[in-house]
C-alpha cells in the first residue's frame, strides 16, 4: 500500500517573533546551525519512507510560493493552500481527500512542519511500526511521545492495554496543572501528545463522514474540483464555510479504534525561544551565541544577532533577538508571553512589523 505524508504547516509562530513574522513564519526558519530550516528537515527526514511526489504540504495561500521555493522536489500541485485557517481537523479532510481521488486508499502520516527529531532512524522505525497497525484495519494511530519531566504545556495520551506494536488509547487528557502532571508521570501510563497521526485514508474518510459530516462532504466537493476551472472557487466557498476544530477533538476524542505508539526518537516541538538552546550547541557558561556578539560575564542567555554588534554584559537568563527592525529582550521566564507583543503591535496599527 502506497505511503502518503501530509505536512501541515500553516502556523504563524507567533512565539518566535521578531524573527517569525506573517510573511515567513517559524517552518520557514532555520533555528539550527546546518541552515537547513524546519520544514526542509520535516521533509528530509521523510525521504527514506515516502516519495516526493506523495507528500503533500497543507499551508495558507499566502505561503504557496515560501513553500515551492524551499521544497523545489515536492510537486506544486501537492501544495495545498487554505484560503483561510481552521484548525487541523478541516486541513486534514482536505488532503485525505485530494490524496483520495488520486489513488484508491494510502497510508496517510499527518505531521507538524515545525519539530525537531533527535534520532531519525528510531523516528523511522516509529513510523513504521504505525504504518503496519493502520494496514491492520480501520485503526487510527497517534504518535505519542515518552514524557522525561512533568510538562504542563502538552495534552497527555492515557493509554491502556498492550496490542502488538500498539497500545489502546483510554483517553485523551488536556494540558495539566505541574501536580497532575507529576501524577501522569509517575503513573507511567500518559504520553504527551505530539500531534502526529497515521492511519489510512479510508479509515479517517470513514471517520470524518460518521463524527463530523459537514467537513467530510466539503472536502469530498473540493476534492471533486481539485485539477479543473473550478477547483478554486470550490475551496473558499467550503472552506470558509467549514467550522474550526482541532483533529483531536472533532475526531479522536470520539472514535473508535484509537491506538498509541511510544515515540522516544529526541523529539522538540520548537515551542518558544527556549528551544534554541536545547537544538544548538551553548558555551561553557550554556550562552547559544549566533551572530556579531560579545558576551561578557553573562549565562544562560540565547543571543540571536543580526546586522548589529550585540554586546551583552553580565546577563542572566535572557533572550536577545535582533533584526532589521525589531529588537527582542525577554526574560526566559517569560517566552510564552511574546505573542502579547504581536497583540500590542497590532493595537497599535503597526502591522508592517507583525
């Protein structure tokens, strides 16, 4: 059976701003020393399991051309625009369905555009082992990913009963406070849930017609359109339409059938700015330092330079990110708080800067 992938990669990585911004948002970067950036890694890492011209890249419209640019090997008609975002649920059914009309059933692996993978060919292996249980019957697969701290940033994967390479997921579980957190790790039965998803396009086609029948019909008239005249005016009018839900709720949540596979492949979700010193190597006082800087007496401090000399001196625990026109200086404490400038910006009408 044909193996299909579907990068999703239509995100605004507002965490990673000045650097991400509306017109090249965080998949288009690159976070690591290799220069290669996030999406071109996601596809790379892919090669040895999917063909070119089987993977498909679910992106905004306005990414079309940042997507074709960085991935000249992936056909331009397997570059999927959304006229407009709504969640992953909807971005899912599109493609299934357009990969649908072009071959009688695949294997379908849904991956997030901006992660990292520590151990490729563990990842590998991984894959594959959910490709065999999809094969199996109409069984959904999610990569869930052996937690090494209590995080309180991820929603958990309950699972239960052991089922060859798979285990029956019991439930799925949002993002918990640091005590419940603590429970889930010590219970040894929770995995963060990474996002990632296997199983064929006839089981999840089956599914979205069962729980969520709008979406389904939609992407079944989009998918009719799909390489005529009429295949744009088809896609805004349903996907405008189509209501914004979340792949775990509109489906996983509910179906059943639902299988886990523990991943412990070095895997980062890039969330924030904090990645950067995880994924790069730092100095003997854990700075990462890129660009024209002088560090003086300072640790634990990421400095992202641009044009200008940064010198940083005596400094603890900072992000530093320059650019053409915008400066960031962020406690560590407080990452996730860096979208609330985007907010401000936009306020403040300066748009040319978001």
């Amino acid at each position: 059976m044909k193996t299909a992938a579907v990068i999703m990669a239509g995100g605004r990585g507002e965490r990673f701003w000045p650097k991400s911004r509306n017109s090249r948002p965080k998949q288009f970067l690159s976070l690591t020393s290799d220069g290669e950036t996030m999406i071109q890694k996601t596809v790379k890492r892919l090669r040895p399991l999917v063909d070119a011209e089987d993977i498909y890249i679910v992106t905004n419209a306005a990414y079309t051309d940042l997507v074709a640019e960085q991935l000249p090997d992936v056909p331009k008609e397997n570059i999927l625009a959304e006229p407009c975002a709504r969640n992953t649920a909807p971005c899912i059914a599109f493609a299934a369905a357009v990969i649908g009309k072009k071959c009688e059933d695949a294997v379908m692996l849904v991956l997030p555009s901006d992660h990292l993978i520590g151990y490729e060919d563990i990842y590998l292996r991984t894959l594959k082992k959910a490709v065999k249980v999809c094969e199996e019957g109409q069984n959904l697969v999610t990569i869930g990913i052996t937690p090494t701290y209590a995080e309180t940033g991820y929603g958990y994967i309950n699972f239960g009963k052991e089922s060859g390479d798979a285990y029956e997921v019991e439930r799925f579980v949002e993002k918990p406070d640091l005590p419940t957190a603590k429970k889930y790790l010590a219970s040894g039965k929770y995995l963060w849930n990474s996002g990632m998803f296997v199983w064929k396009v006839s089981s999840i086609m089956a599914n979205l017609r069962k729980l969520m029948p709008d979406v389904y019909e939609g992407a079944l008239r989009i998918a009719d359109s799909y390489g005529t005249d009429k295949y744009t005016e088809t896609l805004v009018k349903e996907y405008t339409a189509f209501t914004s839900e979340s792949i775990d709720f509109g489906i996983m949540e509910k179906a059943s059938d639902i299988y886990t596979i523990p991943g412990s492949f070095g895997w980062d979700d890039v969330g924030s700015w904090l990645a950067v010193e995880r994924i790069n190597e730092t100095d003997d006082n854990k700075n990462y330092i890129d660009g024209d800087v002088i560090s003086i007496d300072s640790e634990r401090t990421t400095i992202c330079g641009g044009r200008r000399l940064i010198a940083a001196v005596g400094v603890e625990d900072l992000i530093i990110v320059d650019t053409d026109d915008a400066v960031l200086v962020c406690s560590k404490n407080n990452t996730q708080d860096v979208k609330k400038v985007i907010a401000q910006l936009k306020e403040h009408g300066r748009n040319e800067l978001v």
